[in-house]
C-alpha cells in the first residue's frame, strides 16, 4: 500500500480504448479513498485541437494523467495512412503534454509502443535503444510521433521540471479491443476471422507466414502495471512492460490458441503472399523486473480465452 494519502485526480485520455478500459475495470474493483478518476473518450474533447484540449484540463483540473488517446492500428493500417498516423499522434500528444505543464499536472503517463523501435538493431531491444536508427518502414508515421513522446518529456523535465514519463507496451490485447477486419492489431483481427471462418465451416486464413515472433500483453496485465508506474515510478525514461523474452510466441501459435478457444475444427491456412511485418522485435522487461521482480501476467493462453469469450458475448457491441 502506498504511503502518500495526498488526494489526486487521475485524468485518462483514451479512456474508452482498449487499455482505457481495462485501466477502469481495475480501478473499479480496487478503489483508492483518495483517488478520483475520470476516463475521457474523444466525444468529451478533440485532443488534436488545443482549445478543446484546455477545456476539458480547466473542467477537470487533474494532478496526473493517464495520456493513452491516439490513432491506433494493425500492420495493414499502419500502412496505408503514414502520414495521418503521423500528424494526428503528434497533434494529440503536443496539446495533451502541453495542457499538462499549463495546468501543472504532477505526474503525466504516456504510451508508447515496441514497434517504434529502430528496425535494424540488436537483439533484445532495452529503453536506452529508441532513437538509435530509423523504424521499420511499414509504420515509420506513428513511430517518429510516438518517439518524440519521449524527447518531448526530457525536454518539459529539463526546461520546466515537469515529471512526465512514458511506457512501452508490447501488442496489447483483451476485451474491447478493435476487431475489425481490416484495421485491427493481429489477435483481435484473427478472433473476428476465426469467428466468421467457424461460421462458415472453412479453415482460418492468416496472412503471412505464421512465423514472425511476438511478445504480447493482456490489457489486464498493462492496466495493473500502468497504475503502479502512475503511483509509484519516478523516472522521466520509459520502461518497457512486457512479458519475457522466454514468452515470445510465433504467429503461428497465436492462431492455434484462438482456434482453441473458439473450439474450431477446421484448421488453419496461412496466405505468404501478405507481407509478414517485422520478423521479431524481441523486447527486455529487465527493467520491469528489477523494480517488480514478483509480478506475475496471465498465461496467454487463458487471456485469450478470456477475449475471445468477451467477443463471442459482446459480438453486436463490439467495435468492428
Ligand atoms: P484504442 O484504439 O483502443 O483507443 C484509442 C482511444 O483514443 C479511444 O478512447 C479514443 O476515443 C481515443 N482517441 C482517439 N483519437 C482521439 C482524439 N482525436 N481526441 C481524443 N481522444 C481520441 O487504443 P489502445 O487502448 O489500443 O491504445 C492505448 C495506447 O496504447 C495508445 O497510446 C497506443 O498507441 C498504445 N499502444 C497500443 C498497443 C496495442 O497493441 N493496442 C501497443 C502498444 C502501445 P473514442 O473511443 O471516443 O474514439
């Protein structure tokens, strides 16, 4: 239990994506006396634009943010809209820090992501390592932006003290994910195929080989790490949370996890004419562990157990 009894007022920006809401089912069932919460979603403000952006810090008044808003999306979006993906983080991510040194906001958590890593680099990629080459070329829009996170938070700290931070996160998955077909990251995509394939009475198609290797997290697992980093982490460099390097897993294994769940009989095919993405981008969590050597994440194979069950029962709603 944490020392501080100091009242603070948590503003989470995304608060209705996919770790926004894993974030608030968390803070629901553990409630702090003195902790307010407030979960954004872009209805509440455009934080793309500065004026709605300072409207809701001057409604809200909050002592830390939570920044998780962004555009957000798979291989195949990432793709195509570069520049959009590019602009609309930058955009965001400016007002957001911006509102908070204007505002005063002690503690300021943002996102960013492994996949903004330099694409040629050694292997396991650690925090020190971000700037140290250009992105892989299929997402280099979100990764310049989110990069500049990072340089933005040295700069607030270095030029105004502020004690903004940021973490990085692994491919992250769970209920109210986006499983749309064509934009989604690959777990939520492949839930929403394996889905309609069952239905049909056909085989699963991956595209790509089924062999590039990946470290993902369960938005549950990141909700319960991120409010540890919110409450109790003090540097201005980011760390990664992720699951080990011991628990990288291939494509391949992820969609024979989802036919588990989904309990189909039909196989799976792989499409090698799609392109495959970054081979692996094999991620420490050394860091995590040293502050958190105790922390324990949910098997994989149980989250996604867990997720497809949340879609199969919240199919109508889900955001497809
Ligand atoms: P989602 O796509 O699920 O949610 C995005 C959130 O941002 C929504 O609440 C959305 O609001 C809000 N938002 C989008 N545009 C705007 C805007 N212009 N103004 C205000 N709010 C906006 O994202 P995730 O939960 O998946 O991602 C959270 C964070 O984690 C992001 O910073 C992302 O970059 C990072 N991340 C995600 C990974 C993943 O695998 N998903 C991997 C690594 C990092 P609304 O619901 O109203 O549209």
């Amino acid at each position: 239990k944490r020392a501080c009894t100091e009242k603070i007022k948590v503003l989470v920006t995304g608060g209705t994506g996919l770790v926004g809401r894993a974030l608030e089912s968390h803070v629901i069932s553990d409630p702090q006396p003195n902790e307010e919460w407030i979960f954004l979603s872009s209805k509440d403000g455009d934080l793309r634009d500065m004026a709605q952006a300072r409207r809701v810090f001057e409604l809200h008044r909050p002592t830390h943010v939570a920044h998780l808003a962004a555009m957000v999306g798979g291989l195949f979006k990432n793709m195509k809209y570069k520049l959009d993906f590019l602009r609309e983080n930058l955009l965001m991510n400016d007002c957001v820090l911006e509102c908070c040194r204007e505002f005063g906001v002690s503690r300021c958590v943002s996102c960013l992501s492994t996949c903004i890593f330099p694409d040629k680099t050694t292997y396991p990629i650690d925090e020190t390592m971000i700037h140290n080459g250009p992105p892989h070329d299929s997402n280099f829009g979100y990764a310049y932006a989110k990069r500049l996170i990072d340089i933005q938070n040295r700069a607030y700290h270095e030029q105004y003290g502020c004690m903004f931070t940021s973490v990085i996160p692994t491919n992250i998955f769970g209920p109210h994910d986006n499983f749309n077909l064509q934009d989604s990251h690959v777990i939520p995509g492949l839930i929403h195929k394996c889905y309609i394939a069952k239905q049909k009475d056909e085989p699963l198609t991956v595209l790509g080989t089924g062999s590039p290797l990946r470290q993902f997290i369960y938005s549950k697992d990141l909700a319960r790490l991120s409010l540890w980093v919110l409450r109790e982490y003090h540097e201005i460099d980011p760390i990664i949370l992720s699951v080990g390097e011991e628990d990288e897993v291939s494509i391949r294994e992820v969609a024979l996890m989802i036919n588990k769940a989904m309990g189909m009989k039909q196989g799976i095919q792989f499409d090698g004419s799609k392109s495959d993405g970054q081979l692996k981008k094999t991620a420490s969590n050394s860091k995590l562990r040293k502050y958190l050597p105790d922390f324990k994440f949910t098997p994989i194979q149980q989250a996604i157990d867990e997720t497809v069950q949340w879609f199969c029962e919240n199919y109508d709603t889900a955001r497809k």
